[in-house]
C-alpha cells in the first residue's frame, strides 16, 4: 500500500499543472477609427448627416442615434449646434 501517499501527490500536481498552462482569454475592443473632412449636409431631425472626407472621395452619410455625444473644444454640444461647412472628425 505504498502508493496512497502518491495518490494525493499525482493529482495536486496534474491541478498544478493544469490550473498553470490554462491560457486567458480576453477580448480586444475594436481599433478606433477617425475620420476627418467637412461637413456638407446636416438633418437633424434624420439624426444623418454627410461627411466629405479631407482625402478627398465622395462624401460619407452619418447617422447617429440619439444618445450619441458631441464635443467641441474640449465640451459636450448639442446636435443642432453643427454647422454646414464646419471641419468635423468622427
């Protein structure tokens, strides 16, 4: 019956090596993507609005939901604030 004190010993270290070598999974968010241009149409009522990108290319069409922030210098403004023509980057 030498093999008891063994037993115990064997399992502790397959849980060691087991609970060792298990690999963590984590997910990465998304890359961020800027765009930068001027805009060329605003609906404010739509939430949609059309973005001529500074690459140059045809314009771009935005739609945002209703809880979408937007910052200008530094501060939270109100959608309504945009203005045609303005440089935006989203």
């Amino acid at each position: 019956m030498k093999l008891k004190p063994f037993v115990p010993s064997l399992s502790l270290l397959v849980f060691a090596a087991l609970g060792l070598t298990a690999t963590t999974s984590s997910a990465r968010p998304p890359r961020a993507r800027e765009l930068c241009g001027v805009l060329q149409n605003v609906d404010a009522g739509a939430h949609r609005l059309a973005l001529l990108p500074s690459g140059g290319g045809k314009p771009l069409e935005v739609d945002w939901r209703p809880d979408t922030s937007f910052v200008r210098g530094g501060e939270f403004d109100r959608a309504d604030s945009l203005n045609e023509g303005a440089r935006v980057c989203v």
